[in-house]
C-alpha cells in the first residue's frame, strides 16, 4: 500500500498547538502606554529578552506586544529540538569563526543550562528531557564525514560518542542506518509549545505587560525614545528589543538579510507498546540524518514519532502565507520516506501534516544589530535552530541595548553580520540553484558542484 494513505486522517495543525489546555490570548493594546523597554514579537526570541530583561532589573518596566498569539509561529511548530549550538551547528561554526569556536561552544554549553535551570526556577513544565541527539549516516560516505566531525568536537571540547551500525541499531533500528554520533548532553528534547506558553507565564509573573493580537505597524525616534505604533494604539519606550525573525523588520535595512524557507512535519499516531519495542528508541534521543537535505526525528512524551524536515521551500518574494503552511506534495514525500526508514511500524497513521517558515540568513546563524542611536537592538537569522539560541541572543539584544561591553558582544559573531541576500529574481534563482546542487550532492556521494564550491568560497556554503 502507498504511504500516502497514512494521511488520510491528518490534521491540517501543527500537533503542539493543537492542545485543549492552549492558553486564552491577552488583550490587545488599546490607546497609548509607556515603558522602559518595548519588545515586538512573541515567540521565544521575544520571550527570553523580555523574561531576562525583567530578572536582570525587576523594577524594569517591559511590555511585550505580539501580532497574533505567543508562540502560534515558528516557535509553537518546530520539532523541540533545543540544542546547544549558538553556530547551526560545529561545522558551520568552524567554517565562519575557527579561532571564536572553542569560546562559542562553551557558551552554548552555558546557554542551554541557563534554559534548563529557568525551566526549574519558574517550574515549566514542558517535558523536557535531556537525552541528546544523534547524527546518523544512511549513506557509506557519511561514516568518514561523522568520523570528521566526531574530531573537530573533541577539539573544541565537545564529546560525541560514535556508534557503528549494530550500535545505532541497538537505540532505534532501521535498516537504512549505518552509523551515528551521538551528543548525549548538547541537545534538549521540549515540548515547543509548552515551552513558549511557560516563558510566557513566567513573564506574566515578574510583570511582563503582554498585549497579543497587537501587531507593530511602525517605528520611530521620539524625543529620547522610541515610539511604535500598533493597530490601536502607540507605545513610547526607552529602549525596544525587534525579534520578528521571519516576518518582515519595522527597520527595512534589515529586510535583505534574512528570507521566509518553509520547513514541514508530520506527527504519527501514539505508538503501542508492541511498535515501539519493533523501533527500541529507549533512550528516547532526538536523530537527523547526515544529507544536505536532511531528516529530524523524535518522540513526544506520548510516544509519538515527529517526522519532518528534507524539503526547504522559498516563494518567490519571500511572502509569509498561512496558505505556504500546507504542501501535500511534501507531507507525501515525507510519508513515503518514513516508511522507507521503519518497514516495521506498517500501517501507523500520521493524526498532523504542518508546516512554517523559518527565518534564514546567508551564514544559518544569527546575527546582530543596533539603530536609532543605539535604543533599538534586533537579531534574526537562526535558520531553524532556534530554540535555544534564541536565549543567547535575547541576551546580547539586552547587552547591545545596555551599552556595556561584555564577552557576548565581543564575539566576531555578534559585530559582524552576513551578507544580504541580493534581489529579485536573482534571489529566487540562487536560492534554486543552491537547492538543486545540495539534492545533487546527495545523489552523488556528497560530492559538490562548481556552484556549491564557489558559495563555499564565498563564506556562504551550508555546513551544518
């Protein structure tokens, strides 16, 4: 039988929202308020800068408006992978800052305690568990390039376990995994959601003012602040904090740098106890398979099978659409190929088929930026690995706006930004072409073509 017929049933939602116990939206703003800082934007990136703004000084007043919901984008549909790398990854951190990458990889380290112990402090409850996650090889080529990066951890002082095929097929089998390396303690599997509805929380409590279905139409200076204007009101600020990531900047200088890719997922019905015993899966890792066009994988806490990832997809222009969010052609292929990877689990049926855009820069990290004579600070850019990162980087928002140097905005990382993406139709082309080569790759024993070796050339390749 085909594959596709496991979808009959799915609903067009992205599983982690659809939940009975979803917190009730806030009012919107209405009229005029003033504030100390003004954060835009509700997903975690918006989160983190206005939880920590408020922990760092509590008499510090905050507001935070959000066009639509907390967490109803990127940041309540992702697959909860909560990483430690603030770089997309070690391969692409040694391509872009080899000589800042040891202090990065410690940092991260450090960022991803730091989210575990507010989790703790603020008793959120969003099924984490720490129990990594593994980079796995389904092709021969890519035992030598886990061997490779296996090294280069070690040599930043990162740990990875490799495992040969009996091994891999000793924590999930499969017959098409060959080998794997294995972050035991790098990666956090959360439940997205939960997680941005629990910040959300935790800000309500330190007297975060929240107004959501309040989007910013525009920003200006006003005497010795900031004034942005919503649907129904205006907010004048001391400082503000944008982490819009995907959707377009209230600063258009910024609009080049980064462009909307729709990713796309699949959630299966709850395993028995049978199916899961055919997987084994009992250490409950997260996986990503090691292709340019890759897999992510994992269970949920009722033991579910998240299944997303392969297809990137940009529309010409980069316009955000809720219709972008649904894409048979890609829930099918995803459907085909999870069966490829467990014949065993036959007849599962998938209950959701989502997608949503991720914001992606030309270096898959993010990247930093002040204006307005230094009372506005702003990060996007972080390419699908988000989750953690976007603590980090609400922490050097609040160190840019700060105006005191620390170790986070000395990073090469944070003063330099990326290069933009050029304009239409030239984007739309380079971003195909890029697409196409990486496909290419994978059917060709990872070899690169001219155009991908001269991205590479250029600080633009995708390494992660």
């Amino acid at each position: 039988m085909d594959p596709v017929h496991a979808l009959q049933d799915a609903l067009p939602t992205p599983f982690w929202l659809d939940a009975p116990d979803r917190p009730r939206p806030l009012p919107a703003l209405t009229g005029p308020t003033r504030c100390d800082l003004l954060v835009v934007g509700g997903g975690y990136a918006g989160l983190w800068t206005a939880l920590i703004a408020k922990e760092r000084d509590p008499s510090l007043d905050v507001v935070l408006v959000e066009g639509h919901e907390v967490g109803w984008a990127a940041s309540g549909r992702n697959g909860g992978f909560c990483e430690a790398s603030l770089t997309h990854g070690l391969g692409n951190g040694h391509q872009r800052w080899p000589g800042e990458l040891t202090r990065l990889e410690r940092l991260g380290a450090e960022n991803l305690q730091a989210i575990e112990d507010t989790l703790t402090r603020h008793r959120i409850d969003c099924d984490w568990r720490r129990s990594g996650s593994m980079t796995v090889a389904t092709e021969p080529h890519q035992l030598d390039e886990l061997r490779e990066y296996a090294a280069l951890a070690a040599r930043h002082g990162t740990g990875l376990t490799l495992l040969d095929t009996d091994a891999v097929r000793a924590e999930i089998d499969s017959p098409t995994f060959l080998g794997a390396a294995w972050d035991r303690d790098g990666v956090a599997m959360v439940d997205p959601a939960r997680l941005a509805w629990g910040l959300k929380r935790a800000c309500l409590d330190l007297g975060v003012r929240i107004h959501e279905n309040t989007r910013a139409l525009s920003l200006a200076e006003s005497g010795s602040g900031v004034a942005v204007r919503t649907a129904y009101g205006r907010v004048l600020a001391r400082r503000v904090a944008l982490a819009t990531n995907a959707f377009p900047s209230l600063l258009r200088r910024h609009r080049p740098y980064t462009v909307p890719v729709y990713d796309y997922a699949l959630m299966t019905e709850p395993l028995t106890d049978e199916q899961l015993a055919a997987v084994g899966w009992r250490n409950r890792q997260g996986f990503a398979d090691s292709a340019n066009r890759f897999h992510y994988v994992r269970l949920s806490a009722d033991n579910r099978i998240l299944w997303g990832g392969f297809d990137a997809v940009y529309h010409y222009r980069g316009r955000v659409r809720a219709e972008h969010d649904q894409r048979p052609q890609t829930f099918a292929t995803l459907a085909r190929h999870f069966a490829r990877t467990f014949p065993q689990l036959e007849g599962v049926r998938f209950t959701h088929a989502w997608g949503g855009a991720i914001d992606t820069c030309t270096r898959f990290s993010a990247f930093f930026d002040l204006s307005h004579h230094g009372r506005v600070a702003y990060t996007a850019g972080f390419t699908g690995l988000g989750v953690g990162a976007t603590r980090f980087g609400a922490e050097v928002m609040l160190d840019l706006l700060a105006g005191t140097p620390t170790e986070r905005t000395g990073l090469e990382m944070v003063r330099r930004k990326p290069l933009p993406f050029p304009p239409e139709p030239m984007r739309w082309a380079g971003i195909g072409l890029t697409k196409w080569s990486l496909a290419r790759a994978d059917e060709r024993a990872g070899h690169r073509n001219l155009w991908l070796r001269s991205l590479d050339r250029l600080g633009l390749g995708f390494d992660s």
